[in-house]
C-alpha cells in the first residue's frame, strides 16, 4: 500500500519526502564518484548546465552539502528534472532506494526519438556517462593520442593527471578540456574509445578466461597505479615533477661475485631468473641505504606496467607501501588487504579474486619499505588460506615466505639491516642498488635543470668538490644538492664536506624559500626560524624513538606544530587510506626526519647527554640490556608530555644511527656559533663530550673484539657491522683529535672491511681516520661499492697502506689513473688486487709505469677484467724492468697466445716471480709453449695456473719437457684444456706437477 502511495506521489513531493535516504544513497559511501555519475547523466540529457554544476561541485565543501545543493538545484526546475534525476539514481545506484522510488511515468519523460546529425563536441556531452566509464581505464592511451595528434601538450597532460584526481576524476576533465580544444580533438577522442571498445573485444576472445569484470577491474588497476606513479613521489612530489622527466637509472648489483655486476638491468631481468639463488621462492628482494633510490625505482616499474612497457606477462599489479600498512590495525583477509589498500572492483569481486587464486604466476605484489614496518620479519605463525585474517603484517611474512600466494611474484624493497637470514632464505634472488653511477648523476642534474647553463655550473661545482660529488652518488642528496642550486653556488669551494653540511644547506633553503623576505637570508636565520625547528624537530624526534613515520594532526598538535610550519614543505600530506578520515603527514624523505630529530636533541633543554648516550649505543649492548626500555623516554616527560609510553617498539637501530651521525655533525666544533644563541652553550658543549666519549668508546669496543693472530699469521681486525657507522660519525664531526686517539689504540696489521657497503662517502670518511694509524696496513674493501670517486677518496690514507684489496667494486680505468699517480711515490704500497672491475687496457699502462718505477712492487692481481693481449703487451715494457713482483694474476681475461708470449718474454728470467695465473684466457698451445720458457728459466717460479684455456697435447709436452729442467716449480696447473681422457692418463705419468 505505501508503495502504491509513493508512486501516486508527484516526484517533486517525492523528492522531499525521501531526501534524506536520498542523501544518505548518494554520500554514504564517503566518495563523490556517484554524485559525479548522477550528475553526468543529467548533463547528458541537457537538465543541467556547466554553470549549474559549477555550483554543485564546490572544491572544500562537504559532500553531503553538494548532495543537498543538487537536491535543491533539481527541484526548482521542476516534475521533469526529478523524474530524470530519479532515472539516473535508479541505473547508478539500483539497489540503494527501491523500485517504491521510481514511477513508471519516469520513462514516459524521456524522448527516445532519432535525434538529428550531431558534432563530435556534442557527442561527447550526450555520451558522456558512457565516455567516462570507458576512459577512466585508458586515461593514458588517450592523452597519448591527444599529445600526438598536435592536440593536447605535455601541460594539459599534467594538468589532467594530478595524483589528487581518481581515474573517473581524470576522465571528466579530459572531455572537459577535448571539448574546448573543438571538434577535430573531440574526434580524435571518439576514435580512441571506439578502437578501444574493438580491442577489448579481441582480446576476450583471445583470451576466453578472462570475463568481461576481470578486464574492466585490469584497466581499472592499471589506470589507479599509473595515476599514483605518474609523478614524482619520493622526496614529496612537491613540483608536480613526472617520473618520465627526472628518473634516472641507479647502479645495480647481483651478488654473484661476477665481473658484470654494475650495469643496467631490465624490469623482466630482474623479477626473471637470472641470478636466482632459489628457484622455489617467488620473492625478488631489492635493498640498499636510505636514499638509495628504492622507492623511486620501484615507481619506476609500478607506471611503466601500467602504460604497458613492461612485465606484461602480469595482468595484474599490486603495490603496497609498508609505511603506511603501519598504521591498518585491523585485521584483514588477503581479498581485503588486496582490494582496499590497492583497487577495489566495482563488480565481481569474488570472480576476479579467485581469478587470482587460479592464476598466481599472472600477479605481481609490490611492498616498498620493508625495513619502515614495525616488526621484525618472524617466520613462525604460519597461514595458508588466503580468507583467514590476520594482522597485516603477518600477512605480509607469509606472503613474503610463499606460505600465502604461492606463485604470485613479489618485490620487496628494504634498507639490508632489515634483511636477516630468516627472510633471506625465502627469497628468489635479491639485487642491491648502488646509487648513482658518475654518469647518473650527470644526466640527473641535467634533468633536474631545465637551464643547461645553470646545470653545467652546478656540475662543474661537484667536480672542483671532489666529497660533495661522492655524496651525490646517493640519490636523495644529489636531489638536495640540484634543489639547492643557488646556495651551492654561493659557497666557497669545498666548503661542503659532509652529509650534515649539505642537510643544513638543504634547512636554509627551505627557510629563505619561505621566507616573506626575499633577500639573502641572515646569519641569525636558524635563531629566526628556532620555533618551527624545535616543533618539527620534537614530532621528527618522537617518530624515530616510535619507528613513527606517519603523524596524525593530533600527534602533530601535541608537539606545537602549527599551520606555518607545515607550510615550510619538510611536511607533506600522506596517503594513508587507513586514516581517510582525517588528515595526516609524512617527512619529505626518512633522512629529513632524522635531521630534524638531531637537531633537536642538539637544541632542545629537555633532552639531556643520555639521549645522546642512547643514540650511540651499539647495537650488540642493546641486545643485552633494552627489554622493554625506550629510547624516547630519555626526554623529560614532564615537559614533554607522553612521548612515548612503556609498551612502544623500540626505535629502529639504522634510524638511530642516522640520526647518530647528523647529532656528530651538528656537534662539530664548526657550527658551535650557530647555536649559541639558541640553546644553552652549556648544555651543547656537555652534549658535544658525551658524543665525543661515546664514539671513542664505541671505537675502544671494537678494537677489544680483535683476536689474537695464528702463529705466522698477521693481526687482523674484521670490521663488524657498526665499525663503518663509528667511522662516519668521526668524519661528520671533523674531530681530528679524536680520530687520532682512535687509531692510537688500533693494533692490527689488516684491516678486513668486505661487504660492509662501502661507496664514496664512507670511503672519504675511512681516509679521514685511517690516515692516522701508526703503522702500515693492509685495507681489505672486496665487494663494495668504492668506484673510481671511491678510490679518489681514500687517496689521503694510501700512505699508510701496504696492500690495497678492492675486488668488484665497479672500478674503471680512470680510478686507477688517480690511484697509480698516488701510490707511485709511496714505497709501503706493495700489493693491489683488482679482481672483478672493470678495468681495460687503457689501466695497463699505469701499471706498467708502476712496475718500471717502483722496484719493491710485490703482488698484482687484475683477474676478471676486459684486459686483451694489448693489455698484456703493456705491462710486459714493465715487468722487464721490473725485479721484485711476486704475484700476478690476469685470470678471467682475453690475452690469448699473443699475450701470453709477451708476458713469458718479459719474465722468463725472472728472479722474483712466484706464482702466476693465466687461466681462462684463451691461451693455446703457443702460449704453453712460451710458458715454457718461464719454467726452463726462472729460478723462483713455483706456481704455474693454465687451467680453463685451449693448450693441446704439443703445449703440454712442451711444459713437460722445461719441468725436467727446474725441480723449483712445484705445481703446473691444467684442468679443462684441449685434452682427451687417454691424453691425460699419459701426462699424469710424465711428471706429477702437472695437475689435470
């Protein structure tokens, strides 16, 4: 009856009498988007104009007060408005009111009869519900038409892809913006869809599995990821910057020990097989340092599927920032966890996540920052049904462990701290990203820059600063440094040196960016500028001790931070979908909070030496004595109210030991002015003895740890993981007293520093301490990543070095330029093995110049390089002159025979010649026989190494026949050579040196 009753009701009385559940259909979802369709369908039909919804769709007002001004808008127009506008509610939401809602009359309205001839302009009002639909999954295809068909510039591109916009968003702007460009653009557009429309058709009949929701829901995923990656989002995305624009490749490395580490790998090459170290994981890890450039190569992969470049073979691509699954407390099914931190289907939700469950080698999951998220990776509660739920991040392990998903491929990024051998031995394969190449950070500024006058000064000021061009190797400074142009080139050469100069560069600038004034900014501008300092400085400070990185408004009120000084920009807003509801911030990248954390532990009066002393603990003492203590609680709690409570996790140590080395920096005796009309002198100078006491504490720790050596074996210190760190901390604070009394105490006669991470900041920080040792020592830096920048760094400490190690660690022909014009004048330098880089003839040269000069040179070691028999010519002009090399090794090169000859040549009267190695070279029996010549000759030759070359029977029995002449000689090696199994057996019993 009441049903009969509404539908007798005229639809304006209808309207009014049901406007709240109207309402409530429309907005209670929280998203415009069926506002916006409502509105589409009845702009298509001509009920509303462009002015009416102008003033609808008012930007910054409630949803629910656009809803009711739409109401209001339609009623006044009249029966037939709100029969159409019933209509649209009744195909957009036909579930939400009921059929009691809608007349039959409603229909009767409509004017179904042949329409005349129309323009494409009109064609895109009239089809406009329709059009909005099927570009908001192809957003990116046609703004590429648009752009090349003269249309559309990269502006209105820009303009129309704003991250702020939903895929539906974009798409009503793009027909928008078609429509005043006229009818030719407008054309174009309906040629697109129609193309489009035909495509999608042929592909579901290629592919008859996928359903026609599963290929809407694929378009719909491309289209958000490509809208979230299609800027620069690392470092704040501030400028609107595309990625397309600014991204520059980073070095990467496979640690496989191969020669062919660092060069540029391909998304497929990646995720694929190649360097696999478990071929059941389905887990690629890629980590590196903080500001490495993770998350910017992980956008990098996220838009390039999304616009169809790469990894193609995955119809679908999730990403999750582990940041912000930090803060979902709930507990969630995968289906959920899918589908609500990523993209959620408009329909078929089950049909598309058992599509999922069916086809897992056709998904790829993404989780940028595994290291941010508050647990520590445990591989012990167990899930294997992806509907049970749980806390996210157990979901997350046993994705990661292939508990959950088996199949779907994943990539994870993390800082390596993060990474232990319970994750490790789930992964497929994991990469390490290096930073920038030389070359990297050329194109990078150059991109970054769009006057090329302005980026050549700015690149030439690197290259006169030797340190600050090392720091630009990592990506987030070198953004600082080409964002900080204008100070850059207003400081004195060299004047930057360290990390904490260019982040207090990077504090300047932003101050005189915002400031009202726009002259030079003054030397009381940090005084000027203390209040937000400290406001920011306490919420960046509390984070940290928390392992915080996302701040509500209320945490962000309870630290005084106000309006102006997330005005500043070191804030930005974040897209925590968990906290939709309200606001809330990130820092513009991890480092900048760390910063700003020092600075106020540097600042503040309520935070005293023993926060300093717990921001040097190491980590090993941490273990011992922090159950259930807290980093933060180390502030007064009186001042600073509930900063953190007793049951918070304790703060990550990578962060505290970033935040360490900015407090060493900001301590150092350089900037002591700045802050003396800021805080109590007093307290800076106490604060500055506590830091200096624990990093020579922390320094007499290691040095106790040092065993005792084997009888007939040097003393040897292996570098534990915080050695590097202590280092570092010294060097920013310029503190050469302490670096001095640091190496008194170090009594060791090699120093073994391998994979420790090493680049060129640590190596200008290493060369800062180590050249103060007492004694010469053998510096052991295999398998990091020194480069040639790397080894023009620690030039200032090759006085104190014996034997230099520094095998893969993508060294080039000009790094030994530099390290050959050094150590020629050095007489303890005695040893180098180069094994693993990527040195070419071009380096012979200066060896060979080494060897002609230096006549106590013992060992050289240059296997696994592009050296030919040029190379090997080269260094033979040295060796002739040469009466006291030991060692030398070119395995894994291309000399072949003509090499060969010419090396034999050069040492076949050789006194001094120990050991030596050509395998793998291509050597044949012309080489052997040259090689016998050594042999027959050299009275201190006692290893011969030929394996893995092509030498048949005749180069052996030449070897065989110069044996006979020298009893010295105690081994010849030969494995995998051209010989048959019957050859071997008979050499074997000519003379037992012959190893085969």
């Amino acid at each position: 009856m009441g049903a009969d009753i509404m539908k007798a009701c005229l639809p304006q009385e209808l309207l009014l009498k049901r406007r709240a559940e109207i309402l409530h259909a429309l907005c209670s979802s929280g998203s415009v988007e069926h506002l916006e369709r409502v509105m589409d369908m009845l702009l298509a039909q001509g009920e509303l104009g462009w002015e009416d919804c102008q003033n609808v769709l008012v930007p910054g007002r409630a949803l629910y007060s656009n809803a009711r001004q739409l109401l209001d808008l339609v009623y006044t127009k009249g029966s037939a408005s709100c029969e159409l506008f019933f209509n649209a509610v009744k195909q957009i939401l036909p579930e939400a009111l009921g059929d009691a809602f809608f007349s039959p009359r409603c229909h009767s309205t409509l004017d179904f009869r042949e329409k005349p001839q129309r323009t494409p302009t009109d064609e895109l009002l009239t089809q406009r519900p329709e059009l909005v639909l099927k570009l908001q999954d192809c957003i990116d295809g046609a703004l590429r038409v648009l752009v090349e068909s003269g249309h559309f510039s990269s502006t209105d591109c820009d303009g129309i892809q704003l991250p702020i916009y939903t895929p539906s968003q974009q798409a009503r702007r793009l027909l928008d913006h078609v429509r005043s460009k006229g009818e030719l653009a407008s054309l174009v557009v309906l040629k697109y869809v129609q193309q489009s429309l035909e495509s999608e058709s042929s592909l579901e009949q290629t592919n008859p599995s996928l359903t026609k929701e599963f290929v809407k829901y694929q378009k719909k995923l491309r289209s958000s990821v490509s809208a979230q990656s299609r800027f620069l989002s690392t470092y704040g995305g501030t400028s609107h910057m595309p990625l397309d624009d600014i991204y520059t490749e980073v070095q990467m490395e496979l640690p496989n020990n191969s020669a062919d580490n660092y060069k540029f790998m391909g998304f497929e090459e990646i995720i694929g097989p190649v360097g696999s170290v478990n071929d059941d994981a389905d887990t690629v890890l890629a980590s590196g340092e903080a500001g490495s450039g993770k998350s910017t190569w992980l956008q990098r992969l996220h838009l390039l599927w999304a616009q169809g470049k790469v990894l193609q073979d995955f119809l679908l691509l999730f990403p999750f920032s582990c940041r912000r699954l930090n803060s979902e407390q709930r507990d969630l099914s995968v289906q959920e966890l899918l589908f609500q931190h990523c993209c959620w289907p408009d329909r078929g939700q089950e049909e598309i996540f058992q599509f999922i469950l069916d086809h897992p080698h056709l998904v790829l999951f993404t989780f940028d920052g595994l290291d941010e998220l508050k647990q520590c990776f445990v591989d012990e509660h167990r899930i294997c049904c992806p509907s049970q739920r749980a806390p996210v991040h157990v979901l997350l392990f046993n994705l990661i462990q292939g508990s959950l998903m088996k199949g779907v491929r994943k990539v994870v990024t993390s800082r390596p701290e993060a990474v232990g051998p319970a994750l490790k031995k789930h992964l497929h394969k994991e990469i390490h990203l290096k930073g920038f190449s030389p070359s990297g950070i050329d194109c990078f500024v150059r991109k970054h820059h769009s006057d090329p006058n302005e980026a050549a000064k700015v690149l030439e000021s690197l290259q006169a600063n030797t340190a600050l061009l090392g720091l630009c190797h990592s990506p987030v400074l070198c953004w600082i440094v080409s964002q900080c142009h204008k100070e850059l080139l207003g400081c004195g050469e060299g004047s930057l040196q360290t990390i904490t100069d260019v982040y207090l560069m990077i504090l300047q600038h932003f101050f005189q960016h915002h400031s009202t004034v726009k002259s030079a900014i003054g030397v009381n501008w940090l005084q000027e500028n203390l209040g937000t300092v400290l406001h920011l400085g306490q919420l960046a400070f509390e984070g940290i001790s928390n392992s915080s990185y996302i701040f509500s408004v209320t945490d962000m009120e309870t630290c005084g931070v106000t309006e102006s000084d997330i005005c500043m920009g070191f804030l930005i807003q974040s897209k925590d979908m968990s906290l939709a509801s309200s606001k809330c911030y990130e820092f513009l990248h991890i480092t900048l909070q760390c910063f700003l954390a020092a600075l106020f532990a540097i600042l503040s009066r309520n935070t005293g030496c023993s926060a300093i002393s717990k921001l040097f603990e190491l980590q090993e003492m941490k273990k011992k004595r922090l159950r259930g203590t807290c980093f933060g609680a180390c502030l007064n709690s009186t001042n600073i109210p509930n900063i953190v409570e007793e049951h918070s996790i304790m703060a990550e140590t990578p962060n505290l030991q970033i935040t360490a080395t900015f407090v060493s920096g900001l301590l150092s005796q350089r900037y002591q002015k700045l802050w003396i009309q800021c805080s109590s002198s007093v307290l800076v100078e106490k604060k500055t003895k506590q830091a200096e006491k624990c990093l020579s504490k922390g320094m007499q720790q290691h040095f106790r740890s040092i065993p005792q050596p084997m009888q007939e074996e040097k003393k040897s210190m292996h570098a534990m993981p915080e050695f590097v760190w202590l280092i570092k901390c010294i060097y920013e604070m310029q503190n050469i007293r302490l670096a001095k009394d640091a190496m008194s105490k170090l009594e060791a006669e090699h120093l073994k520093l391998t994979y420790c991470n090493i680049g060129p900041v640590e190596c200008t920080a290493l060369a800062y301490v180590l050249q103060h040792l007492k004694n010469p020592v053998g510096i052991q830096l295999d398998n990091n990543s020194v480069g040639d920048v790397g080894v023009e760094q620690l030039l200032p400490c090759m006085h104190i070095c014996n034997s230099l190690y520094l095998r893969n660690n993508n060294i080039t022909d000009e790094g030994i330029r530099k390290l050959i014009d050094k150590v020629i004048h050095l007489p303890n330098f005695q040893k180098i093995a180069l094994f693993n880089n990527r040195l070419t003839d071009a380096c012979t040269k200066h060896f060979s110049y080494l060897l002609k000069t230096r006549q106590n040179f013992l060992s050289l070691r240059l296997g696994n390089n592009n050296i030919t028999a040029e190379g090997a010519k080269q260094l033979a002009e040295g060796l002739k002159f040469n009466h006291s090399l030991q060692y030398l090794g070119l395995w894994g090169n291309k000399i072949g025979n003509e090499g060969a000859e010419a090396l034999a040549n050069a040492l076949q009267n050789s006194e001094s010649i120990v050991w030596l190695s050509l395998v793998g070279n291509d050597v044949g029996s012309a080489g052997a026989c040259a090689m016998s010549n050594i042999i027959r000759n050299s009275t201190s030759l006692e290893e011969l190494w030929l394996t893995e070359n092509c030498i048949t029977r005749t180069g052996v029995e030449s070897l065989t026949e110069a044996l006979k002449h020298n009893r010295h000689v105690k081994s010849v090696w030969l494995k995998n050579n051209d010989l048959t199994s019957a050859e071997i057996e008979e050499m074997q019993q000519t003379d037992s040196r012959l190893v085969f």
